[in-house]
C-alpha cells in the first residue's frame, strides 16, 4: 500500500516527471459538476501534462459525459473538443468490454485504444 500511495500523484505535481506506465482519471459524470468545473478540467496545460508523461503508455479513464462535454463558453469549447478528439479519433479503435459491477449487474464499457 505505501508503494501505491508514493506512486499517486496530482497532475500538477507530477510537471517534470514522466514514468513508463500513466493512469489518469477524471471522475465526473454528472453534467451540473463537469459545467461547474470546467475551468480545471479543461485546462490545456493539466491535459498537456497528463497525456505527455507517459514512455510507453498511458491509461486515460474518463466518462462519456466528459468526453461528449460541451461547454457554454466559446473558448472552452475548444479546449473540450481536444478531450472528444484524443478519445474518439487518436484512439482509432474500440471494443466493448461487459463487466459486472459491484453488485454483479452487467454492464457494458467501451474502451478506446491507439493502434
């Protein structure tokens, strides 16, 4: 466990580092929460920093929410619609995985990868 917990970091400290493996999560689902956040979610520097640390792969979990996101304010915009393109046209293929969540219901999850 402590190994775990040296190993986690927030995106901010870990500018200047990078390590083989990188897993990232954004954790918001709820659409009220993504537009009240969406200043720090979509800031180009925190994307820049987490998609550019990783040597040899990186693991980005995110919701469809965040991804499909489409702010009110203009500049955010495009600064969102680089979340949309990583996932649906850097990451140019795709499988559904069915998995059993924690109270064993089955459910589908589409995982996006780079060829």
């Amino acid at each position: 466990m402590n190994l775990i917990r040296s190993s986690v970091y927030s995106v901010e400290k870990f500018q200047g580092s990078d390590r083989d493996l990188i897993i990232t999560s954004i954790g918001l689902s709820d659409i009220d929460k993504i537009e009240q956040e969406t200043d720090f979610i979509f800031n180009m520097n925190r994307f820049n920093v987490l998609t550019s640390r990783a040597k040899h792969k990186l693991i980005f979990i995110a919701s469809k929410e965040i991804v499909n996101f489409i702010p009110e304010d203009k500049e955010l915009i495009e600064k969102a619609s680089k979340y949309n393109f990583y996932v649906n046209k850097f990451c140019n293929k795709e499988m559904i995985l069915n998995i059993q969540d924690e109270n064993n219901n089955e459910m589908q999850v589409k995982f996006r990868y780079k060829e």
